[in-house]
C-alpha cells in the first residue's frame, strides 16, 4: 500500500485538474436543453474509466440519460464491490448568487467551488482516482469492482430500477458502496448508515375561472391562495407534528440504545442554527435536533406559486394556486401509502369551493443499512487511516432512492463513506468540496479496497 499511497501523493495537482474537468460539464439532468452535455459527460467519465484501466467500460442508453457501468472482476476468490455514484447535477440557478462561475471550477482558500463538486461528481472522482492508484501501482485491484456511475439521480432514478431489473446478472456483488452524503462535521469522518426517504407532492387549487377584481368580487369567492395558505398551515401543528392522518403508523420508533448514541455525538446545536442565522433550531417536540433531521419524517413547503408577486401592488383574486410538498420519510414508512394518504387528505382539507388537483413527482424509500458487514469494518479502518481519526456513524437526513432499490432488486447492503460535509452547499449557490477531505477520501477509499480485499 505504501506505493499507492505515493503515488496519490505524487498526483494530487492531477487528480484535482481531472475533477474540474468532470466538473466543467454542466450535466444539469432535470433541464432537457443540456441533454447533450449529459451525454458529453457520460462518455467523459467513461473515457476516464477506460483511461485508468477499468474493463467493458459502456455508455449504456436509457429513455433517460445514460447510465454508464465498468468492471475490473480479476480478483479471484475476493470479495465484489459494487460501486454507485451520480454525474448529474442540480440546477445552478439563482445564477446570480454564485461567486464564481458554477461551471468553472475555482479553488478559493480550502475549497472548490463548483456545482456538483460534492454532490456527487467530486466523491466520485475520490474513488476513480483511488481505482487509479491500484492499478497503476500494483496492475491490480485488491477485489473486484464493478461500477455504475448514473446520470438521472438528483430526478428521482427514474430509468434505474428497469436498468436494474435488466441486468441482475451484470451487477451481482457482495457489497454497494457509496460516496454521496456528508460526514457529521468537520473533525469527524463519517459512515452513514441510514437514509431518509421521500415523497414530493405538488398540490393545485382553481378558485374562479379566471383571476378577478378583488374589490368587486372579494368577500363572495373562494381565494385559492387563501385556500392553499390554510390548508398548508393545518399539515404541521404547534407541536411540530404533522396532521396526516395515518403519517406515522409504520415510523420506527428510535430505541433508548440509540438516542443515547446519537446523544453521544454532542452534535454542536448552537452553532448549528448560529451558522444559519436562526436563534435556535426548531422541530417536532421531544426530540432532538438530530434525531429530528435523521429519524423523524417531515413535511416542508418546496415552493408556491399564485397572484401577484410583482413590484408595487395590484389587487386581485388569482384563479389558481400551487404549492410543491415534500415529506421525507424514514423505515418503516412506505411511500406509496404516504402518497395515498397525502391526496385523501388534501381533499378532504380542501372546502367544496375549489377545484384541487394532487400530483406525485416521485417517491423513494427510507432505508436502514447493515452496521456489521465486513465492509463496514473495511470501511472504518480505511477512514481511520485516510483521515488518522476513527469514523463515527450517523444517519443521514437526505435520499438516495436507489440504495432501497439495491437491497430489493439485487439483495445488496450498502455502505455509506461519507466524504461531504454539512455546509457544502449542495443544491445551493456556491457549492464547495473542502479540499483536505477531497484528498484524504481518495487515501480512505485506496485503503477500502486494499482493507476489503483482507477479508477472505
Ligand atoms: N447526495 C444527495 C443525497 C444526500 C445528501 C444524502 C446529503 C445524505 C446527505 C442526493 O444527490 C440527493 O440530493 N438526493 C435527493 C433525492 C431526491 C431527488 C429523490 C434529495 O435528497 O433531495
Ligand atoms: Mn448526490
Ligand atoms: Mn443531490
């Protein structure tokens, strides 16, 4: 190992210019004009794949955006890793917000700013430029690996449970191993092993058929936005508890043993609402702020739309209005059922005056993941090694659809090394990848491998 990891060493400037390549590509998946560049950018991770020594590297066409895969299976007798990522992005906008151009990378003091830099182009470099190390060093890997590199994840993998069905076969593995969630906080590497899960709901109200004077109709028609507004404010009440009937009948409960480990974390709460300007953080009575992000569900208004935003004022009635909802969802809640009950609910919450349409833009489910598999193990001394402190392990508040998928479609467990971190900025403007985690992931992930492959 001590050739691979001078190797990483000797290559850091390398290994950081081929990221801002990757990261130059705006692969935004939900905006159908950058198609192309997803594509682009599907065969650029493949030509870097090819590059390093990966086999039967394809660029796989879905209705979608193309799933790209590779495998290096010359490890008799070892263990199969499966490794997931994504190369498509969010969208970048407000524009104006950013400090630099979101599709040109720059390094400002310990970071670099791009979108995707974290989420998740920059966490899937950490592995190719540790799959690079191995083979050019040893001309080998310690185990097998395969990988599947996606480019439709931040729109719910909506072609990848097909793809998945598909090729059992191809994708057969002992273990899924993801780079794409944040560690607890900066002095503390993380391995994750828990994800929320998701339900997005848009909800839209018609009020009159068309938008009126609200002093010559006012007081005699339905408001659509006063209807959304008050229908909206009843899903959560005081005590942070949300008023969907049935919500919380499947929700596991946090036993005693591990609200004492999370405890245990002492996760700074102050300088959690500090840093975002809140004087204190807010939730669901009787529970903490991290039991509240990583084991309770919630329901949040995305977004609404209606009347007028403009400059100035203008008195009206709007004919329509619209909220996008999100719930993320934790084991055992089941999003279908929670799409079902959503929709029943908002009808019944919605007076007869109006007209109410509801609209599921996609589900995923919450997952617990194995916290005794060998490569868990793996995973921790490796983390140990590339960043010199022990791992702790966490839950983890966003989604992954596809790791639920992974265990029912193909019966894999997942491992979750986390090398983001909370304030990346993921999703937003300014999104950053700390660079000391950036290098120290590539040296965890080059141990993973060598650690894993020690196994059998
Ligand atoms: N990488 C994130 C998920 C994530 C981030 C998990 C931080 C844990 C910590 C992923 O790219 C993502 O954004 N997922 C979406 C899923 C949605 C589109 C179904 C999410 O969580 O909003
Ligand atoms: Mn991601
Ligand atoms: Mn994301």
């Amino acid at each position: 190992m001590n050739n691979v990891i001078s190797y990483l060493e000797s290559q850091r400037s390398q290994a950081l210019d081929g990221l801002k390549e990757f990261l130059r590509i705006p692969s935004v998946s939900t905006h159908p004009h950058h198609r192309e560049d997803l594509h682009r950018c599907a065969r650029f991770v493949a030509g870097e794949l090819e590059g390093i020594g990966m086999r039967n590297v394809a660029v796989n066409p879905t209705p979608g955006h193309p799933i790209v895969t590779a495998d290096w299976l010359d490890a008799p007798g070892k263990p199969t890793v499966l490794l997931y990522g994504h190369y498509d992005v969010q969208p970048a906008e407000p524009i104006e917000l950013w400090e630099s151009d979101p599709f040109d990378p720059v390094v400002r003091g310990d970071n670099l700013y791009a979108r995707g830099s974290t989420d998740d182009k920059g966490q899937v470099w950490v592995h190719v430029k540790a799959l690079e190390a191995h083979l050019r060093e040893n001309g080998r890997l310690p185990v097998n690996v395969r990988m599947l590199i996606e480019g439709e994840e931040e729109v719910s993998s909506e072609n990848l449970e097909a793809y998945l069905e598909a090729h059992k076969a191809e994708l057969a593995a002992d273990v899924v191993v993801i780079s794409d969630t944040s560690m607890l906080d900066y002095e503390r590497p993380s391995i994750g092993y828990a994800l929320r899960g998701m339900a997005y709901m848009e909800i839209r109200i018609e009020g009159p058929n068309k938008d009126l004077h609200s002093g010559v109709y006012g007081g005699a028609v339905p408001n659509p936005l006063n209807v959304l507004s008050e229908m909206l404010g009843k899903m959560v009440d005081r005590d942070g508890r949300i008023t969907v009937p049935g919500f919380y009948d499947d929700v596991l409960p946090l036993r005693d043993e591990e609200r004492e480990s999370l405890a245990a974390l002492s996760f700074d709460e102050e300088g959690f609402a500090g840093k975002l300007g809140l004087p204190h953080a807010t939730g669901e009575k009787g529970y903490s702020t991290v039991e509240r992000l990583w084991a309770r569900p919630t329901l949040d208004v995305n977004g609404m739309l209606g009347g007028f935003t403009g400059e100035g004022s203008k008195t009206v009635i709007p004919s329509k209005a619209m909220a996008k909802v999100s719930m993320r969802l934790v084991p055992d809640q089941d999003p279908e059922k929670i799409v079902r009950t959503f929709t029943d609910y908002v009808k019944c919450l919605a007076p007869p005056s109006v007209k109410v349409e509801v609209i599921c833009h996609g589900t995923g489910k919450p997952v617990l993941t194995a916290r005794d598999h060998p490569a868990v193990t793996a995973a921790h001394k490796a983390i140990a090694r590339g960043f010199g402190k022990e791992p702790v392990y966490i839950r983890e508040g966003g989604s992954i659809p596809v790791v639920a998928m992974f265990e029912e479609k193909l019966g894999l467990p997942t491992v979750l090394m986390a090398f983001g971190l909370p304030d990346c900025d993921a999703h937003a403007p300014n999104e950053k990848f700390h660079l000391p985690n950036f290098y120290r992931g590539i040296d965890s992930a080059a141990w993973f491998y060598e650690e894993y492959g020690r196994v059998r």
